[in-house]
C-alpha cells in the first residue's frame, strides 16, 4: 500500500497556522489501523496507531493543543 492510493482527510482544526495532521479514514474502518501523517509532507512517512493509541493522541491534543 502506497499512501498516495489513499484518500486522507485533513484535521477539523487544520486552519490553526500549518500544524496540521490528516488521517485516512477508510483505511481505518477497513483495518482497525489510523494511519496519521503531516499534512504538509503528502508523499513523507506516516505513523500506524491503533484506534486506541489514536483515540489518545486526539484527546491529548485537544487537551495540550
């Protein structure tokens, strides 16, 4: 799997100054895997979190944000 044969969907805070993370949602729901990357990078490298770990990752953002 290539991460240009995905579709990614940009943070709902991906207006707040260019720190911005997409996810792939599809990917997601057909594997249990949230492949999150940096919205400025497209063809960089992307982290595999499982729903759990990304669950945490989301609530400590909106925590520390």
């Amino acid at each position: 799997m290539t991460s240009s044969s995905l579709r990614w969907v940009k943070s709902s805070y991906s207006d707040n100054g260019g720190q911005c993370v997409e996810w792939a949602p599809e990917h997601a729901l057909s594997t249990d895997e949230v492949l999150v990357r940096d919205s400025k990078d497209p063809h960089g490298p992307y982290l595999t979190l499982t729903s759990r770990a990304f669950a945490g990752l989301v609530s400590f953002a909106k925590t520390h944000g």
